[in-house]
C-alpha cells in the first residue's frame, strides 16, 4: 500500500502494512483502520483523521505536526518520538502501549483520555486543553510551561519524576500524594524557602 500527500482514504483498512518513510501530509482518514502496521519515519503532518483507530502500530519516529484526529483510538502502539506539534485532537482515547516522546506542544486538545498508557516525556507546552484525563498511566516527564488546562484530571499519572512549568497545572486536579511529591516545586515556584 502506498499513502500519497493530500490522499482521501475512506473505510480504508490495512493490516499489517509496512508503511516506512511515506509521506502522507494534509491526506483525509476517514473512518480507517490501522493494525499491526509499521509507520517508521511517515508522515502524517497536517492530515485530517477522523473515526480513525490504531491497534498496534509501531513506529521508531513519526510525523503528526498539525494533525486534526477526532474520535479515533489508539491502542497499544509501541511509538518513538511522534511529533504532534501544533496538532488538535478531540476525542481521542490512547490505551495501554509505551510513547517515549509525545510533542503535543501548542496543540488543541478536547476530551482526549489516556488509559494504561507509559509515555517517558510528554510535552504539553502551550496546549490549550479541556478535559483531558489519565488513568492508571506512568509517564516519567512532563512539561505543562505556560499551558491552559481546563478540566484536566491528572490523578491517574504515576513514576513522576520531572514536572516543567508547574504554573502550568493551574485548572488541573491532582491527588494529595502528588500534591506532596510536588511541594518542593510548588513552593520554589513561588519563591518558599523551606528549612
């Protein structure tokens, strides 16, 4: 199968497609369906996904700069670095699988639910978000510098071990232990000497 810049795939489904390199920026998605394919180093910038699901996708590097992705799943995908800068996705659900860098920065998010997910550095930069919801998941790093979190619920998130721009969790729910383990964070953001 060969993905083509500004393609329009309607029900399209593909199984265990090696799909490497290809360039498939600003296509259309919709209702399409991805399982056990490799995506090493595609591009998807700019593409339009829509009622879109993957299922075990594999990727060491890939393009979703400016991706719209609304009422799609994910589900557990074994990615690398995916570049989502500038993206908006609504109504997404990322379920189980490992992300070992997740570039959301200033994206759009609405609704977006991460399930069972382990994400190593989630970079949530200047996102404008609503609802935005982890259960049971571990990501080790995450940067919320000078985001707008309505509504999120970060109560899920475990193994924390980096929080950039704490600022940026205003709007935000977290739990009492989290609250704990980011005192020292808290309280250097505002310029607290503890002792």
């Amino acid at each position: 199968m060969r993905l083509e810049p500004g393609g329009d795939y309607d029900g399209l489904t593909l199984r265990g497609e090696r799909l490497e390199g290809q360039v498939a920026d600003e296509a259309r998605f919709l209702d399409c369906t991805f399982e056990d394919c490799v995506l090493d180093d595609a591009d998807l910038s700019h593409a339009r996904l829509v009622d879109t699901t993957w299922t075990g996708v594999r990727a060491a590097t890939l393009g979703l700069a400016g991706a719209a992705w609304q009422d799609g799943a994910l589900t557990d995908c074994r990615l690398g670095a995916v570049q989502a800068y500038g993206a908006r996705w609504t109504r997404v659900v990322v379920t189980g699988g490992k992300v070992d860098y997740l570039n959301l920065r200033d994206s759009t998010l609405e609704e977006l639910r991460f399930v069972g997910a382990v994400i190593d550095e989630l970079d949530l930069a200047r996102v404008r978000a609503r609802h935005v919801v982890f259960e049971d998941c571990r990501v080790r790093r995450l940067d919320v510098t000078g985001a707008t979190l309505t509504g999120a619920d970060l109560r899920g998130i475990r193994d924390l071990q980096r929080l950039d721009g704490v600022a940026g969790l205003a709007g935000a729910t977290i739990s009492t232990e989290q609250l704990v383990e980011l005192a020292p964070a808290l309280a250097a953001h505002v310029g607290l000497t503890v002792g």
